[in-house]
C-alpha cells in the first residue's frame, strides 16, 4: 500500500520572545501560517524493514533526519512491527525559518497512523510530536494558529483566506540556535498578539494596514548581520509589500492587498540570486484519528 503526502512550509505574521525558560528554551508568542509551498513525500508499507530516500543528499542520513526519528519514535511508542519506506522530495530550503523538516515530522507521523492503523488521540499526538520539535505539533493542523510556550501550545485562529505571499530564500541557511543565542535581555517594547490576532478574529486580515500588524522580534538579532536580507526586505517594499523575516530566517516574505508588477520585481531582484515562489495561504488540515 502507498500513498502520498504533501508537507507544506509556514510563515510567521508575528512572533515575539516572551522569556528565557530553565532548560534553555524560550516562550514565545507566534501566530504561524501554512503556505503553498510543498515537500512531497511518499509513503509504502513494508513488512519489517525501514528505508529512507531524498533528493537531498545532505539529509539522507538515517539516524539524524527528522522522518527517521519520527518513525522510530512512533514504532517505539506503539509497538508496532511493521516497515516503511518514505521517499522524501525536498522543496522546502533547509534552516530557512520555513518549518520544512517539522512539516515532514508532522506529515510522517499522519502517514503512519493511517498505514499502521495506530489507534490514539489528537493529544496523544501532540505530545509525541513536541518531543520531535517545537514547531511539528502546528503542523499536525496547520492553517492559521496562535503558538505558545516553545510553540507546542497551539490555538487553531479563523481562517485568513486566500492571501497572496512572495517568499524569498536569500539560498544561505541561519541554525535557529545561533539566533536565539544574540537575544539580550531585557528584551524592550514588548509587542502583544492581541492586535492583530483579535484582527484575524474579525475577518479583516486583508488590506496592507492589517498586514502592517505583522512583527518578528528575531529581525533585530539577525538583519545587523545579514544585508543581504536587508536589501531583499528593501526591494519587496519599494513593490509595495509589507516584509517580514519567517522565522530566525534566512528567508524573507512578503504579503500584498494589490497586483504586484512580477517580471519587474524578479527582474530586480535576480542581482541577489535568490530562490523565489508565489504562495498563497492554506487552510488547516487535521488529522483523521
């Protein structure tokens, strides 16, 4: 039996650091958004066996990959004693601040309760997947969600509808950890999530003042040291976009209430090398238990 899957990346419309936790984490507030932008990976089941492959072959290793561990992880929990083999075609850039591999994570472990026939909860399942990444219990829902604590705490949020999005990856990759390491404290001006999550609330997250709600604290600790991204930011809002960092980065989107002029836009911005798609938002997709 096979079947495919697609795992989709995610924007952040804001994300503020609320504290420094004990064990080294930090809480943090984050409104996420699935966008149209896709792993693609296939699944068949196997009788005993566990096989791996990837079009990337940086992360083709088995015991370091976040689908492997994933599937170790819920064959361990369950019991279970049948195989799997995924076929794993990356789209998504590697440490973008695009949740490439906690969608996988998240899109693996829905694969497998279907084709091991794993009897279990949502919450079950949440808790399985904060142990694999703070960022892989969103996905198990996607769309549009409110995430506390590490990001494992998750309020699903009124759909936003079909919004357009321009994500630009600058094709260099910045690990989280070297982010969160440059936050000082005390962090000053602290932005609340209320504002504009009371707009989503009210179905007017769709006109260029909304979007100018949105807001990523990790800017300040990453664009001091990466102009690259700062001249990307500069060109989509010469467009006419509001831009915002994904993440702790590398990559930058972009989110419009108007027709953007795209061959001039890819035209400018061809000079930086960059990888671009035109996305759009996604609903949620929750799994079926």
């Amino acid at each position: 039996m096979k079947i495919t899957l697609k795992a989709p990346a995610k924007v952040n419309f804001f994300l503020e650091i609320k504290s420094k936790r004990k064990d080294k984490y930090h809480n943090l507030e984050s409104i996420m958004q699935t966008v149209s932008l896709y792993d693609d990976l296939c699944f068949e089941l196997l009788e005993k066996e566990i096989l791996f492959e990837c079009n990337d072959k940086s992360i083709l290793a088995v015991d370091k990959n976040i689908v492997c561990k994933a599937i170790k992880y819920i064959k361990e929990y369950y019991d279970i004693d049948k195989g799997i083999k995924v076929c794993l075609k990356k789209n998504i850039p590697l440490m973008a601040g695009l949740g490439g591999g906690s969608s996988d994570a998240a899109t693996t472990i829905k694969a497998l309760v279907m084709l091991w026939g794993i009897k279990t909860t949502k919450n079950e399942l949440l808790k399985i997947a904060v142990k694999l990444g703070a960022d892989v219990p969103f996905f198990l829902n996607g769309g549009t969600a409110l995430c506390r604590g590490i990001g494992e705490i998750i309020t699903p949020l009124k759909d936003v509808g079909k919004l357009n999005i321009i994500i630009v990856n600058p094709r260099f990759s910045i690990p989280t950890s070297s982010v969160y390491k440059k936050i000082k404290w005390p962090l000053l001006n602290q932005k609340k999530v209320s504002t504009i999550e009371k707009i989503i609330y009210n179905g007017l997250f769709n006109t260029k003042e909304a979007f100018k709600n949105c807001f990523n604290r990790l800017e300040e600790f990453v664009l001091p040291y990466y102009p690259k991204i700062v001249e990307i930011k500069k060109v989509l809002n010469r467009f006419g976009y509001i831009t915002l960092m994904s993440g702790s980065g590398s990559t930058i989107f972009g989110i419009s209430d108007s027709i953007i002029k795209i061959k001039q836009l890819q035209s400018e911005l061809s000079k930086y090398k960059c990888k671009i798609w035109f996305v759009t938002t996604t609903k949620a997709c929750s799994i079926k238990i």
